[in-house]
C-alpha cells in the first residue's frame, strides 16, 4: 500500500482536538506528537498499538529438536493474534477509506488518519495508544565519520582483530548461516556481495525471499519506493553488510564470516526511519516473503539480524516501547538480535534509543585499532535495562568495507562496530550448528569469551557506579570481541561435538 488516499475533514480541527481531549470516555493515551501533527496538517501518519503485547509462552524444545518448528508456532500464535485483536479496527478503517498496514509481529496498525478518525480510534476501548509514526527530513540514524580510502589490506584490520582469520583456517567461514540486514538498504550486486547474497545462484538473481523494502512513502531518494531489488541510497547499508560477509576475491577481504549467506531489508529512506519501518523489516526477517509480500515462510528467517540505527525521538520512538515487541518476539523466533550503542558517547548514560536500550538486544559499542574506546561510542547504563550494556564492543573506527557503487571507503561509528559481531555469532554458529536458534547460548559465550588484556577507556569513567576498569563495566562492557576466543570456549569448555 504506497499511497494514503486524501481524507474527509471535520468542520474545525481544533474543535475536534477539544473535544477529544475532553472526552471523559476515551480509552487510548494519544501521543502529543499526533495532535501538533493534526493541528498543523489535519492528518497524521499514527501507530495503533493493541493492548497485548505480550510474546507468547511457548513450551521449550525437547533436546535435538528442530529450532524451527518453535518458530513456526510462534508466527502462527502472532499471527492469529493479530487477526483477532485487530479485525474490529480493520473493519472500521476499511470503512472509513482509511488505508492501513498491519502488523502482527508487533500488535500494531499504521494509518494515516484524519482528526474525525482520531477522536473515534481514541474512544475505543480496544486500543491502548495512538502514536506518533512521523516521517522526518534527511538525517542519518548514526553519524558516521567518514575517512578518506586507503589501499586495502588482504585483510581488513577489524576482521584481524578479532581473530576471524583464526577461524577460518579451521574451515569455518560462516557457511550455513544467513544473516539478515536492516538498513538503509544494500548494492546486492556490489562485487564484495554479490556471490554472498542468498538470491544469487552463481547465474540469475531470485529476490523473493531475499529482500523487502519497507519503504513505500518516501519523497526524494534515489531508490524510489518499494524496491523490487535491493537497493541503497546512502551506502550505510552496503558498508555494514559487507564487513559482515564481503570479499570480492581480488584483496578485499572486508568480511568477518565470507562463507555466509545475506538477506536485506530497507528500513530507512535517505538515513532516516519510523516505527513502522523498522516493525515491518522485523516482521519481514522473521518470516519472509516473496516479492508480492506474501506468502510469509519462517523456514527462511535469517539465523542473526544486525542492526546499525537507532530510533530517534524524532523518528517517534517518544514512549520507548514502540518496536520493544518486535524485537522480543524476533529473539524468541531463536534469531541473534545485534544492536549499535550508538554515538553520542562520551557521556555515561548515552545509550538512550531503541532497539539498544532493550534487554532482547546484544548491544555493542566501537574501539580503534589499538584497542582503545573510541569517543563518541554511547555508554550505559539503560534506565531499566537488567544488563550491563554495551554487551561487548568491536572495531569501529576507521573500518574499510564495501560502498555502492562497487567502492571501498573508510567510516567509523558503532554502525560498522556492530557487524563485527554479527560476523562472529555466524562464525561460532556456523562451526557449532547446534547453536543456531539459541541467540541466548550465543549472546553468553560471546560476553564471556570477549578479550580484557590490552582493551581501555582512554579517559577511565564510573558508569552506573562501576568503574571502566571493574569488568564488565558500562563503558566497555564485557570486553572486545574475539571469534577465536568464543570458538575455542565451546570446543575445550562446553566441549560441543563437531
């Protein structure tokens, strides 16, 4: 649904805002932003988010069963959920010429409503809350510190330092493990990706199943909307994924699992996002869908999502919560949730923004090549989170991977920190296949097995009471990631069975 129809309007729009902020009887909590964006525009692109939340409680599996049966159920009970929840509200919007889109991995409806829907939505006691879901002039998710190209290693420093060359010589180079990007979308066919991407067979190009674009309303960005094929408009994406899997085998070896398989989703236009952008492309993730956007198969959901934005208040994330569900319920489909810190470092306090701040996420925040925090990588603590975050952190400053259109560069930020890990978690699962579908199993090994010799805060800080030299800490959480350290943890500790 690209296109939100023109709306009838009531006779007065600021008296319709009386009246709905009079009303005795209204049942739902309005977002403030709806209302400035009623009086301003008199309609507003909203959320309505459904009393049940909750991620359904689904019996354990018996030893050696197959992940993904579990995650089979979980769609279906989310999926009838939504159907349930929601067919009163459908039914009323359908009647009202409003168009909408549906979620079901999240309890939610996105519309654009006019102020006479508005007061009637609020009044309903099926819905909880009416937010904002605005779309915002240009403005990346992460400012990124770009740097001028240098001649490529055939290694790319980050992949060294966390030891993936290591791995691979034991033959594990991340085959049998897909992961999944959300992003400002990809160059599928960048020459670093292309024979990575998990639509192409060495002759054609299958993108169903492979890539969504969860785009369909934007103004001004060279991908258009809803991209039959991947595309990227600001090359943040095509630079995340190809640390993740990239190598073009002519020296560019700029990915830490080049063995593994990609899939993609858009969810920012020009660098930026909404609610219902980054909802869709976890829906998408959990359970793809062909290029008509049906057929929804969680057989083909990635084995880790990597994640390298944040959801701004202005983007409206204001509450907090608005894709805390989305996320939970993408973990508890067995998937490996890697989030940047962000950079609004140095300051204690500074992972303030979804999906970093949520407890489902493997957080991760940027060092140099020495080792060193860098400075703008956020710190913790999360108010109300019960983990130390960032969980670890992983090279970020000054990172060589691939840009469209078939380039290299060089940018710094948690963003290219954060497929770092992505990179090691299909690593670790794809020498130990019993991990995937365990993205707990996995979180903890890596926490545990994250390098502390050599690893600082070059302006030592007490965050949360802790100070950056007591492991884990708020500033560096349990250590700089190492594949080889996790690696050797699962063979020698938890003596696993190759």
């Amino acid at each position: 649904m690209s296109s939100l129809p023109t709306e009838r309007f009531v006779p007065s729009i600021a008296g319709a805002l009386c009246l709905l902020a009079a009303a005795s009887a209204s049942a739902a909590v309005v977002d403030p932003q709806v209302r400035r964006a009623l009086s301003a525009a008199g309609s507003a692109d909203v959320l309505l988010v459904f009393p049940d939340q909750a991620t359904p409680v689904l019996a354990p599996l018996a030893s050696g069963s197959d992940y993904r049966v579990r995650r089979r159920a979980l769609v279906a009970q989310l999926q009838a959920r939504a159907a349930a929840d929601q067919a009163v509200t459908r039914d009323w919007l359908d009647a009202h010429g409003i168009v909408h889109r549906d979620y079901w991995i999240a309890n939610v409806i996105q519309a654009r409503i006019p102020v006479s829907a508005l007061t009637a939505l609020a009044s309903r006691a099926d819905i909880a809350r009416i937010d904002a879901n605005p779309r915002i002039p240009q403005q990346l998710p992460q400012v990124e510190s770009a740097r001028l190209p240098q001649a490529a290693s055939s290694i790319a420093w980050g992949v060294s330092k966390i030891d993936a060359p290591a791995v691979w010589a034991k033959g594990d180079t991340g085959q049998g493990v897909v992961i999944g990007g959300e992003d400002t979308g990809y160059q599928w066919d960048h020459p670093a990706l292309k024979a990575k991407y998990r639509g192409w067979n060495g002759v054609g190009v299958n993108h169903n199943y492979n890539w969504h674009d969860a785009i369909h309303d934007s103004t001004g960005s060279s991908c258009g909307n809803d991209s039959p094929f991947p595309c990227d408009d600001v090359g943040h994406g095509t630079h995340t994924m190809g640390t993740m899997a990239g190598d073009d085998g002519a020296g560019n070896q700029i990915g830490v699992a080049p063995g593994a398989k990609w899939i993609g989703c858009r969810n920012m236009a020009s660098g930026n996002g909404t609610p219902a952008r980054y909802i869709e492309c976890m829906q998408w993730m959990l359970a793809p869908t062909n290029s008509s956007d049906s057929s929804p198969n969680p057989d083909l959901a990635p084995d880790i999502v990597s994640n390298s934005w944040y959801c701004a208040v202005s983007e409206g994330c204001t509450v907090g919560d608005e894709i805390e569900t989305a996320v939970n319920n993408l973990v508890a489909g067995g998937i490996f949730y890697a989030a940047a810190a962000g950079n609004a470092g140095p300051g204690c306090g500074t992972i303030a923004g979804p999906p970093a701040i949520y407890d489902a996420s493997f957080v991760v925040g940027a060092t140099d090549s020495n080792d060193a925090l860098v400075g703008f990588s956020s710190r913790g603590p999360v108010a109300g989170a019960t983990k130390v975050r960032p969980d670890v952190i992983a090279p970020g400053y000054g990172v060589y991977s691939s840009i469209p259109t078939n380039g290299y560069a060089n940018m710094s930020g948690t963003s290219m920190a954060t497929p770092h890990v992505a990179g090691a978690a299909a690593l670790l699962m794809s020498a130990f296949p019993s991990l995937k579908g365990k993205p707990a199993e996995v979180a903890s090994i890596l926490r545990e097995t994250a390098i502390r010799a050599g690893v600082t805060n070059p302006v030592p800080q007490t965050c949360g009471g802790i100070a950056s030299t007591v492991w884990p800490n708020h500033a560096l959480g349990y250590g700089r990631v190492d594949a080889l350290a996790a690696y050797n943890d699962v063979i020698f500790i938890d003596g696993f069975d190759r």
